[in-house]
C-alpha cells in the first residue's frame, strides 16, 4: 500500500499551467500546420504547371522543326527530281 504524500501547491500550479498551456496552443498550432501543408500543395502545383508548360514548348519546338525540314526536304527533292529529268 502506498502512503499518500503531500504534494507542493507549486508542483500542482506548475503542471497545470502546462497542461493549460498545451491545451492553448493547440488550435493554433494546426492551423500553422494546416496553412503549411496548403501552401505546399500551391507551391508543388504551380510548379507542376511551370513543368508541363516547359515541356509543351520544347513539344512545339520539336514538331516546328520537323515541319520546316519536312518542308525543306520536299522542295530539295522536287527540285532533284526536275533537275534530273532536264539533264536526262
């Protein structure tokens, strides 16, 4: 059997100060938290965004590209095969 002690007044204010004081900042603390993982899903989507619309452009560059030597390459070709039938 334990024998009951006397316990401080002090020791009894001071845990429940704390207690108190968890209980307090709790509210505030999630809404830092909750504020916190919000502006990393924004910052992860605008980062997203930046991402395809760079690859977009290098998509756009590449067909661009393509086009304009396919285009070249049918004038060269025609301009071969004329050559060719004069000089035939």
């Amino acid at each position: 059997m334990a024998f009951p002690t006397a316990v401080n007044s002090q020791i009894t204010d001071s845990v429940t100060q704390a207690n108190t004081k968890v209980l307090g900042d709790a509210p505030s603390v999630a809404m830092g938290n909750l504020y916190q993982a919000t502006a990393q899903a924004l910052a992860n989507a605008a980062h997203n965004a930046t991402t395809n619309q760079q690859q977009a452009n290098i998509t756009a560059q590449a067909a661009t590209t393509q086009g304009v030597a396919t285009l070249y390459a049918i004038d060269t070709a025609s301009t071969g095969k004329a050559t060719s039938k004069i000089f035939a």
